[in-house]
C-alpha cells in the first residue's frame, strides 16, 4: 500500500508534545479478534442483550461464562499485529503518549505500550460482583463455573472485569482520558465505529480543546466528518508506515539541528 502523508500532518506529529491514540476494535482485527459491528462483527451473530449485560449474567450466568470464556481463549491465543507495535514504538518518540482503548484484549499492553486507559475493562481480569475481590484467569480455572469467591464467607458470583451495556466506566479509566484527550496536540482515532458512548465523545473532545485530529479507518466512521485528516486503510497497514516517516523525519531534523 503507497499513502502520501501531508506536510500538514507529519508538521502536527513533528511538534507535538501530548499525543493520545484512541483506539477501537479494528485495530486488533488484524491479530484476529473479530470486531463488533459490520457483517462479519460479533453483534451480527450475538445479541449483546443476552450476554453483556448484569440482566443478562444475572438470569443465566453459566451461557455468558461461557461465551466469555471462550473469548478469553479465542483473544489469549493472539499477537499483538504491526499497528500495535508502531504505536509502542511511538510512544517514544513524544513527552507524552497514551492509548486510549476500548477494547479488553490487553494487546497494547503486550506490545509494549505502557500507559494504557481502558475504558471497557481487560478481559484478562475478573472479580467477586459482591466483595469486589480480584482473580486471574489462573484462579477462575480452578473453580467451579460459574465462578464463586473463595474469600471466606462471600460465595458471590465472580464476573469479568469488563463493562457491560448499561454499566458505567471505570471513574479513574475515565478520568486519564478525558484530562489526556483535552491535553492532546494530536489525537488520532484508529479503527473504532464512533458510535458507543460516552468513549465516542473523546475526538470531539480533543477536537474542542485544540487538537489536531487524524483518523485511520478503512471505512468512514461516525466520527469521520470532524478529522483533520483521514487516512484510509488498515491500521496494521497504515500505523508502521506513518512510524517509519516520522522515524526519518526525526533524524533528518537532528541532523538539522546538529548541523
Ligand atoms: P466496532 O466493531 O463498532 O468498529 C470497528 C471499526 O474498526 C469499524 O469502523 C471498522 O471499519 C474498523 N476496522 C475494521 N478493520 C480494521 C482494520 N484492519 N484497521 C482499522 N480499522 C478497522 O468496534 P468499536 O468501535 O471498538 O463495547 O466498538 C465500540 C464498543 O462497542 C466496544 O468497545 C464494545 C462494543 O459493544 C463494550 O463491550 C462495552
């Protein structure tokens, strides 16, 4: 794939100091975690009503542990994908840099990026819906399904630590987010539909507050109208090429600056 940069956006990168990468399912798509929505997403086989909800654990807990488990299965046998290591390589290059995500799969974490705001949970984690007690997939294992807290007395349902239709953000998630996106010189919003809020309100956000918004999709998106720039394609595609020209341009600019 051949993709010209502007001058406008490799400037914008160029001279940033705080830079966010919000990010949706497309971006794992590529590592082959099915994304939500579309003909082939997860919502066009399943009805979020009977599996991501606390209605929908309440009434039959074992169907929704079984479905999650077998999404833990599906997303631990994945890699992180080529656009997930540009953007830990990135991370670098700025004072600051965070990702924003939605999704649970943990894959910028593994990576390599380190400041990471997830903002539907990490499905690699769960806990007691009564004490609030964390486990590890590791202790799940051992106990029976659906899982129950072993800690003394409570005997709650342990559910995974994502969020569910209906459910609130994790405050603190949240809050990381909303003070990185308003901060942001550049915001770039990668593989996400744009349609489950309040995460969609974050380019906007940006936008608002002065950023220069990039988006990269291989489709228009709900957001697409308000980008500064949209890049069409892949992100596991599109991500390393734009690392690869900000590495050259960064050392033809120290070698400016040196000279
Ligand atoms: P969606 O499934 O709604 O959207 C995925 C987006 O990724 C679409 O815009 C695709 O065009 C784009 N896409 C597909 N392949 C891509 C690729 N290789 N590179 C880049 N982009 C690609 O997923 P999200 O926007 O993440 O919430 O969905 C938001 C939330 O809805 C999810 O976090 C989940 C879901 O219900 C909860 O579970 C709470």
């Amino acid at each position: 794939m051949n993709i010209e940069f502007s001058e406008r956006l490799l400037n914008s990168l160029l001279l940033a100091r705080h830079v966010v990468a919000f990010t949706g399912a497309g971006v794992s798509a590529e590592s082959g975690v099915p994304t939500f929505r579309g003909n082939e997403g997860i919502w066009s086989k399943f009805k979020p009503e009977e599996l991501a909800t606390m209605n929908a654990f309440l009434k039959n807990p074992s169907l929704v542990w079984e479905w999650y488990a077998a999404r833990k299965k599906i997303i631990g046998s994945t890699q992180p994908n080529e656009g997930h290591v540009a953007l830990a390589g990135m991370e670098k290059m700025f004072p600051s840099f965070a990702i924003i995500t939605q999704n649970i799969d943990d894959l910028h974490r593994r990576a390599g990026n380190t400041t990471v705001y997830e903002l539907h949970g990490n499905i690699r984690r769960n806990y007691c819906l009564r004490c609030g007690m964390s486990y590890t997939d590791d202790d799940i294992l051992l106990l029976e399904m659906p899982p129950r807290c072993t800690r003394t007395g409570c005997a709650g349902m342990v559910r995974p630590d994502v969020v569910w239709f209906g459910e609130l953000l994790p405050q603190d998630q949240w809050d990381d987010a909303e003070r990185a996106s308003a901060q942001a010189d550049v915001f770039l919003s990668i593989g996400t539909s744009g349609v489950v809020y309040p995460a969609a309100m974050l380019p906007m956000l940006a936008k608002r507050n002065g950023a220069f918004l990039i988006e990269i999709n291989p489709d228009q998106a709900a957001g697409s109208g308000i980008a500064d720039e949209f890049l069409q394609g892949p992100s596991g595609v599109i991500l390393p090429l734009l690392y690869d020209v900000l590495k050259s341009a960064w050392s033809t600019k120290s070698i400016h600056s040196t000279s």
